[in-house]
C-alpha cells in the first residue's frame, strides 16, 4: 500500500508540474481502453473524412512542417507540447459490449475464437476446450491466457508460463521472464507465441544497444510498444526469438486467417523548442521555434521501430514507409495510428504498416475489412475564452469518424474509405458489418459528459461508395436523456442497452438496411453492460440491479426472450447483494460453454467480501446458480512454518506499532527475495531499503544484516481479501479459472477443486 501511494503521489505531482509548465497548458485525461475519443462538427472543428495518401516521404515532411509552422508559438504548440484531440474521461461506469454478423436471430454462433478445423492433435474447440470469448466467429482476439486443449499459455505480470495439461496432472514446463514489459496480451499459432507488451527501457532505466535507436542518446522515456516473438518448440526451454519494438502505445489487434492487424497510436515526438523568459522574448521565441520547425527530419514526426533478430543482428527504421502513410482532408493532429501486419504462421520480422495521421482508440474487425474509429484534432486557441455557449455546441455537434481498411491480402493492410456519424462510441462493439453493410451504435454528444437530458441514442448504417463510407440507414430515438451501456448485433438484428435510472432494452430490425426500425423496447431496474446471444431466440444480459431512482445495487444477470422482436421479455434474474462483474467492461472474462449451458463470469460482492466467479446454468427460459469457485486458499490443520529465521525479541524496539501485532505480521531475515510462505503475502526489503522499512515495523537500526540478506514481512493473504478471478476456460471435463500469479483447475461437472498451480 505504501508503494502505490507513492506512485500516486508521484503520478500527481508529475501531472501538476507538466500541466503548469507553460500557460494556457491543456491536461491529458486518460480514457479507459475500451471509450471512443469521438471528434467535432463545429464551424472550426471538423471531424476527419477521407483519407489522402502522401506520395513520398519529401510530400509528407512539407505538409507537417506547413501544418506545425501555423500552429508553433513562443511556447511551442499550445497544450503543452500536445497537439492532438482532446482526451477526457467519460462519467459512465460501465462499457458494454456486441455481437458479429454471423447469424441470424435465432441461430447463433459460439464467440469462442475457434475454426471449422479441429487442431492438429484432433481437438476442437468449442467441443473439447473453449477459446476466448470474441466479437466474431473465426476472428481471434488477444488475451492474458490462451490455449489449444493440451497447453495453457499465460501471461502473469511480466512473465509468460507454459503449463502442459495434456496428462492426469497439469505442469509447468517452463517460465519466462520479459525484463522491461508489462500489460501483456498474447496469441500463439503452432510453435511460435506473440506477446504484446508495453515496454520500458529497461528494468534498470538504462536503454539496451537497441532501445536506445529509439528513446536517444539521453534514454528520453517513451511509450513504447514491442511484439515479441516466444520459441514455443521446446516446452521445457522457452526462448525469445525476435522482437519489435516501435514507438507508441497499444491499442488492440486482431487476428483474421492467421494474420494478426495489431493497432498502435503514436504522439508525436517532443521538438527542442525554446521559451522565453518574459513577455518580452516572445517574438523571438515564436521565430526560433518555428525556424526549428523549418529544421525538421521525417523522422521526428513518424514513429520508429527496432527489430532485434534471433541471429543477433539489430535493425531499424520508420515504422512505415511514407507512401503508406494517409491524412485526413481535415487536419487531425500529429498523432500517427499505424495497423501493422503481423503473419503468425511465420517469424517476425521487419514490420508492414499502415498509418494514418490521426488519433484513435476503438478497433472492429468484421472478415475481410478492419475499422478504426479516430479522434479529430481540436485546436486548442478554441478553448480560450471559451464560453458556456461553445461547450454547448461542443456537445451537441459531436461526431465520430470511422476508417475502413482491407484485411483480406494476408501481406497487406490496404485503406478503403471514411465516413462519419454522429455522437460517440461506447467501444468495439458497437460496430457491426453485416452483408456490406457498418452498423454503428452511438449516442448523441461526448462521451464525457455524462446524461444529458438532450442525448439520444440511434444505430447508423453506412455502406462504401469509393473512398466514402455513406450513410444509408437511420435510426434513432433511443433512452432520450440516457447513454448506451451495452449493444449486440446479431446478423439482421441489433440489441441496445441505455441506461439512467431504469434499463430500456431495445430491439432493433436491421433486415432493411435502408430503413432501419426499433421494434420493441423493455424497461426493467438496471442495466446490462455486456450482452451475450444464445440460441433459441435468447439473449443474457450482465450488469447491475439498480433501485427505482437508478442507484447500482449489485451485480445481475438477466434472460432475455427476444424471439418476438415487437414484445422483448425478461425470463428470468440472477443478482447478488453488492459488487460487480469485470464481464460489464472486458468481454474476455465471460465464458458461455454451449456443450453443458453453462456460464461463468467472475465477480466481488462488496457486502460479504467475497471474490470469485459464480456457474450459472440456463436451461428452459430460467437461470440456475449450480455452485462457486473462489481462490482462496484451503484452510491447513497445521500453520506453515516460517522459511527464514523470525526476526527475535532483541532485534525489536520496544515502540513496535500495536497495530503490527494485532494484524499477526510475521518478520524475517532471508536469505533472497525469493520467499514461498503459504498462506502469507510477503513483501521484501533489501540493504539502505531493509533498514528503513524494518525501523518502521519495529526492527532495531543496530542489528547487523548481512549484505546478501533480506527483510521479509508477511501478514496472512486471506485477510479481508481474496484473490480476483480474471479468466476462465474449459478443457474435456476440468475448468479452469486465472487469478494473478494462480491457475486452478476444478471438476467441471461437481466444481469441486482438483488442482492449484502457483505460478
């Protein structure tokens, strides 16, 4: 605890000494991964429409520089050096999710990443093991844990595990370590693991001989993006073979006939500009940084990347090449959004991108095409002396555009078209492609602004003409005063959840895509935040319970019966007392198992400190609890014994904390960091370190520590906490389910717990 609020700390400070480091400076809100930044339609704001190519890199350099010389000041760009859309947060509490465009109402598909072929050892999934839970039938998508039924592959921090379940007891083979990574993803074909990782400069700060191509002589830090490619041919010797690296931050990918399209956005590079010191200097601060300007190399526009080879050798460049590069016919930014080709069936190598000069944070990928939903640039002179009537307009005016791209050439990522709609996102799912035709869900205004009384919500239809993606198909007057919180498309049919107080569900006939109609709508308490089809004209709603006056009460699941489209009706609940399920926001923590009826979704119930997942069967129109899986340890007969020596009377001082003893810490001296206490959460202190954080509970500053030695403090894991189910999979007749550094695995038909591995 004491670390995180230092980082806390730290973080704000950072924040305050960068927001106020020159006037008028704009604060960066993060978005949570899965919110669209929509764009502005207002008579200086326009949102990015088609895309034009730059021919060459020299075609390139002059629209930047002619761009970024109108713009620079005494103060380089205004915002701080940030010249792109602006990000906030937005007030809803949930994301929803949506459904492919495979079936028909009725007739739906298992969302498991899983192909018409059985694998090589002859299982298949969706029969033997299940994938993870996608958008599209057949479109693989990247998580923290995968398998092919006789293999678990699993990311842990920044380690990757490969466990071998193909006997009567699971193993693991090998672990290893990715130093400088973090919030991995990863999709692995055969032999070979993608890992796809946010990447420091290194664990010790230091860039290696390859980092340092990209963050300079002086290791500025970066964001920075790596796709690693994991030797997986010798289980008991996993070994890195190539990586990519290149500058920006992960957005998603996605996986389409064995080649993955992996999504990266990239701010644009810092330039050396100068400030002046008084108000005096600021005609010829305004003149020497745009001179700078003038001065610049393609390079420190466009993003790099770095390939480290498996024989050794290094290689660089521009993460693409200019004539791959587009911009909007409106300017967007400096931000650059790159799709990279990524050939699983081969090794990595140099990287094959496409970019756009915009910004962008919501991916979809409907078979042969790819769209990428962008942010439009905002100048930040209008937000000075802003007033009340151009927020209003901001608001009401906004509109999102959308890319198209061509993903059916297994080498390339070729762009298609643009087009717009009106309001904002609430993530993946709410595009859908049907029969030629986008389907995108959206609801008036920002996504920041919370409910608004004007909002409406309505699903647009655009289908390609050229280079445009063209509104065909209208809908709307959807929760008017309310926000989307879930959507599913199923084949001619759409599912919207909007939500303030009370839930309207709404059924939505798509089969004209020229005329689209809202056939019925159902108003129960809640709201649903992920959506998941069934067969049998069945729909599964997961959420909140909510009172009369749109207070969250706790989790709950709903059967919805959408058979009739004009008359929706809900079938049945399942609901706990407090809480929430991660289902409502990451689509990948649900598992439905057709075979048995059965879903699995982890959640915590705040009012009983309870933390785990909860089998829900659906079976004749009514949900069924069949029982729980938590991660707690079992309760031993006899306590574990300490690994180290116990630090003993003489080595404590006589002010010890109460609270110290009454919470029944344990402290030792050991040997390394290394500590296996069962039962226990440790947390290890070594040297000038040991000394401060061992004074602090109690251990005398005069006791001689060895050099090599560490400080270990423990406290009993199952104290008002239990470990966070995350995913869950299904292989022959075990479940399986991941909490952080824990798989386990239990009897699939009794839940009972048959296996525990500590990663």
């Amino acid at each position: 605890m004491r670390r995180i609020l230092s980082l806390v700390l730290f973080t704000a400070l950072a924040a305050s000494a960068c927001g106020d480091s020159t006037p008028n400076a704009i604060p960066e809100v993060t978005l949570p991964p899965s919110t669209t930044v929509v764009s502005v339609n207002l008579n200086d704001v326009v949102f990015a429409s088609a895309l034009i190519p730059f021919t060459a890199c020299d075609d390139m350099l002059t629209y930047l520089q002619t761009e970024a010389s109108s713009r620079v000041g005494a103060y380089g760009f205004n915002g701080n050096g940030y010249h792109g859309p602006i990000i906030m947060e937005a007030d809803t509490m949930t994301r929803g999710d949506d459904f492919g465009d495979e079936a028909t109402s009725g007739m739906v598909p298992d969302t498991t990443s899983a192909t018409s072929e059985a694998d090589s050892d002859g299982l298949q999934e969706g029969t033997d093991y299940s994938g993870t839970n996608v958008q599209e039938l057949g479109i693989d998508e990247p998580d923290l844990i995968k398998t092919d039924g006789t293999r678990i592959l699993v990311v842990s921090g920044n380690e990757l595990h490969y466990i071998d379940v193909s006997g009567s007891e699971a193993v693991i083979t090998d672990s290893i370590t990715l130093v400088g990574h973090w919030s991995s993803n990863i999709l692995f074909a055969g032999d070979r693991a993608f890992v796809l990782a946010g990447t420091d400069n290194a664990e010790t700060y230091e860039a290696t001989a390859a980092l340092s191509r990209l963050t300079g002589p002086d290791n500025y830090w970066k964001a920075l993006t790596s796709v690693i490619e994991i030797d997986l041919s010798d289980p008991n010797n996993l070994a890195v073979a190539n990586t990519l690296t290149m500058e920006g931050n992960y957005v998603s990918a996605r996986v389409v006939n064995g080649v993955a399209r992996v999504v990266v956005t990239t701010s644009m590079n810092q330039l050396p500009f100068v400030y002046p010191q008084s108000q005096a200097g600021e005609q010829n601060a305004k003149k020497f940084n745009q001179e700078i300007v003038a001065n610049t190399v393609i390079e420190e526009w466009l993003p790099s990347y770095v390939l480290e080879s498996s024989d050794g050798t290094i290689s660089d460049g521009l993460l693409a090449d200019c004539s791959n590069v587009h911009h909007p016919s409106e300017f967007a930014g400096f931000s650059t959004l790159n799709v990279l080709t990524v050939d699983l069936g081969t090794s990595l190598g140099s990287p094959s991108s496409t970019a756009v000069l915009a910004d962008g944070q919501t991916v979809y990928a409907g078979g042969t095409n790819l769209y990428v939903a962008t942010t439009s640039y905002i100048d930040p002179s209008l937000f000075e002396n802003s007033d009340a009537t151009f927020w209003q307009e901001l608001e009401e005016n906004y509109a999102t555009s959308i890319h198209q791209f061509d993903v059916s050439d297994p080498a390339t990522t070729s762009y298609l078209a643009s087009g717009s709609v009106e309001g904002s996102l609430l993530n993946q799912f709410s595009m859908s492609e049907h029969n030629g035709h986008l389907r995108v869900a959206t609801t008036k205004g920002s996504p920041w602004w919370g409910f608004n009384d004007n909002s409406e919500s309505m699903v647009t239809v655009l289908e390609r003409a050229g280079a445009e993606l063209k509104t065909v198909g209208q809908v709307g007057d959807m929760g008017a005063g309310e926000r989307i919180f879930a959507v599913r498309f199923v084949g001619d049919v759409g599912y919207v959840v909007t939500f303030r107080q009370t839930d309207p569900f709404y059924t939505v006939d798509l089969s004209d895509p020229t005329n689209p109609v809202v056939r019925g709508e159902l108003k129960i308490n809640g709201y649903s935040g992920y959506l998941h089809p069934l067969d049998n004209g069945l729909v599964l709603g997961i959420g909140q319970e909510a009172t009369d006056e749109g207070r969250t009460t706790g989790t709950k699941v709903t059967l919805f019966d959408v058979a009739d489209l004009d008359n929706p009706v809900a079938l049945d609940s399942w609901t706990t007392e407090g809480g929430n399920s991660s289902v409502e926001w990451d689509h990948r923590a649900f598992l439905w198992w057709g075979p048995e009826n059965l879903a699995l979704l982890p959640f915590n119930d705040w009012s009983t400190s309870y933390s785990g997942a909860v089998a829900l069967r659906i079976v004749d129109g009514t949900i069924t609890e069949v029982g729980r899986i938590d991660h707690d340890d079992e309760p031993s007969e006899t306590p574990a014994e300490p690994p180290c020596p116990l630090v003993d009377d003489q080595m404590l001082d006589l002010g010890q904390p109460d609270w110290i003893s009454d919470q029944g810490l344990t402290i030792m001296i050991c040997d390394d960091y290394n500590i296996d206490f069962n039962g226990q959460e440790c947390e290890v202190f070594s040297g000038e370190e040991a000394i401060l954080y061992g004074e602090e509970f109690g251990v005398s500053s005069d006791i001689d520590i060895p050099e090599d030695s560490t400080i270990a403090i423990c406290w009993p894991s199952n104290y008002d906490w239990m470990p966070t189910i995350e995913r869950s999979l299904v292989i022959g007749d075990q479940l399986w389910t991941y909490s952080f550094d824990r798989l386990q695995a239990n009897d699939l038909a009794t839940l009972d717990r048959l296996q525990v591995i500590n990663l």
